[in-house]
C-alpha cells in the first residue's frame, strides 16, 4: 500500500482502467473522468483500458475515448478476445483451426496469434472460444457443443453474467456459455476478469513494473487484482457502492477506496488501525461488542468510508460474518456528511 506524500498516479507505473462505470457510463464521460485522465498521464503514469468486452476491436475502444476527449489510442487498450487468443495460441500449435464464436474482434484476435478461424465442427476444430456477440445465435452454439463433444478445448473470453442494456440489464457472455457447458459437461478456460490470464496480458502489452488495478467492480476489477497480487483502486462512479466495500470478503477488498479518478491526482491518506476500528482523516470508526459500526468524525466523508471499511473488515474478519445491519447506521451517518451512498 503506498500512503503519503506522493500521489497515485506518481506512484504506479501504468493505471490498468476498466471502462463501464470507470471512465463512462453507457457511452457518456463520467464528469472529470477525462480531465484527471489527462493530468495523471501528463504526470508520467501511462494509462491502459483493460475491458472484459470482447466485441469491439481495441481500434474502435480508442476511437470512442478519444471521442470523448480521454487520452488513448490503439496500443492502450487490452480486452479479453486478446487474452483469450493468446492463451490458445499458447495451447495449440501455429496455424491450429479455431471455431469462434462471438464478434468480428475475436475473429481478428485469434487470426493475429497465427491462428485460423473456423464455423463450423466439421473442419475439426482443436479448441472453441466463445465470446459475447449480438449475432450469436444457436447454430453457433450447436456448432461449438459439437467440437467440444468431439474433444476440442473449451475457452471463453470472459463469464459476466450480464451487461447493461439500453433498456436495463441483459444476459452476458457468462451466461451463454452455460449452453455449451450445460450440453457437454465441459467448463471452459476463461481468460477474462477476474482470472489473470487477461491482467496477464495486460502487463506484457503495457510492460508495467508496478500497475494499479482500477475498477468500479468488486467481483471482476478487485477480484482480478487480488487474484495476481496488484493493487487496486475501487472508485464509486459505477456497480459497486460504499455498503458493498464495506461488506466485501477478504478476495475483494481494495487497496484503495475513492470516489473517483481525481484520486489519482493525491496523495492517499494514511488509513490507521485502532484498538477497535480505524481512523481516516477526521474521521474514526469503532465497533462495539456485538459488531454494530459506529463512525465520528468531520471533513471529507470519503476519509470516513475509509475507516469504516477498514474496521468492518477486521470486525469480520473476527467474528466470521458482518451482517448488513450492522454497518447501516454508519453509512447513514456518512450519507449525511455528503458521501453518495
């Protein structure tokens, strides 16, 4: 953890951005998100968009952040087709037939690791990747369950159950992947969040040294970073909120909380254990005999979230379970000082 004096962004290499929820939202620039973009890579930090999305090419992810004035091109963004297509390249011999079922990006990355893309069982596949695409259909599918059944490995770009929709929440890769397994009894090798093979990608494209994991999600951003050891940044702009971090287990916990990408401009505040909580800036939070949080305090309400996520992760850590009772009380206090519940 690196708390003090120097800011985030001066401290780590490379910032490894998830997009949804971090840098936009449904394709609308969260505010200030590109004006602190723009500032920590003036400071040195280079910056890299790290997306589970498999159907888009990284050409047309930098083409809409730089519609939307955040500093990236092509060689910045990582996504999980990439992952995917250099786990089987790592798996299968050079010109291996692969059957791909997803968007045209998938095509392109399994095509660029000297891998050739095929539709159907019949040319013999060695190996299916499936990722999310809006043409998929069944076909596809009973295509894919057949080269499977036949022996070919199984590898998927990503598991997200959902995705947003434009009309509110729709079935994800994860999801459709239950199809084929389903049928076959074969899981798949997933390459994407939160299992490292795509934060594995990401560091040898970026050649980071000492990357911070930033994201809006505990279950894949945090849980990725976790998985492979990083650091990580959760900032309050996207899915996950400030009951969730505080109720979250031991596999995804932050190193840092904040409420958006300006953190990346400051310094950390020290956040320091007590006797029985932990104190962030002005602010302190205890827990009583039973476990029920209590915070105190004054200034800013993120330092307060800071604390009390501190101490109802050792209050757990403890007793074995936190019940969301008894944190209730604290966020409301914290609400009240301002903080976006």
């Amino acid at each position: 953890m690196t708390e003090g004096s120097r800011p985030l962004g001066a401290a780590y290499d490379v910032a490894l951005l998830d997009l949804d929820g971090v840098v936009y939202i449904g394709g609308i620039p969260i505010p200030g998100a590109p004006e602190a973009l723009q500032q920590a890579k003036r400071g040195g930090m280079r910056l890299a968009y790290v997306t589970n999305n498999a159907s888009r090419t990284p050409a047309a992810i930098a083409g809409l952040l730089a519609g939307m004035n955040v500093p990236a091109d092509e060689a910045d963004v990582v996504t999980s087709a990439q992952a995917a297509a250099r786990l089987l390249a790592e798996r299968l011999p050079l010109g291996a037939k692969v059957l791909v079922i997803g968007a045209t990006a998938l095509r392109l990355a399994v095509r660029e690791r000297g891998l050739v893309p095929v539709s159907t069982a019949a040319e013999q596949p060695l190996a299916v990747v499936q990722g999310f695409g809006p043409g998929i259909d069944y076909g596809r599918l009973a295509e894919g369950g057949l080269a499977v059944w036949a022996g070919a490995l199984f590898v998927a770009t990503n598991a997200d159950s959902t995705i947003p929709h434009a009309h509110g929440t729709a079935p994800g890769n994860g999801s459709l992947l239950k199809v084929i397994e389903f049928a076959t009894g074969q899981a798949p090798v997933v390459a994407g969040k939160p299992e490292p093979p795509l934060h594995r990608e990401s560091v040898i494209r970026t050649g980071a040294r000492h990357p911070l994991v930033i994201g809006d999600r505990l279950d894949t951003d945090i849980e990725a970073a976790y998985n492979t050891g990083t650091d990580s940044l959760l900032v309050l702009t996207g899915v996950d909120n400030p009951r969730s971090v505080t109720l979250a287990p031991g596999h995804r916990r932050p190193t840092y909380i904040a409420e958006d990408l300006d953190a990346l401009l400051e310094p950390y505040p020290e956040v320091t254990q007590t006797e029985s909580g932990a104190a962030c800036g002005g602010w302190t939070a205890v827990a009583g005999e039973d476990g029920t949080l209590n915070v105190t305090g004054q200034g800013a309400a993120v330092d307060g979230l800071r604390a009390l996520a501190r101490a109802a992760w050792t209050t757990r850590d403890k007793r074995g379970q936190l019940d969301p009772a008894q944190v209730a009380g604290a966020l409301d206090t914290l609400a009240a000082a301002g903080l976006r519940i």
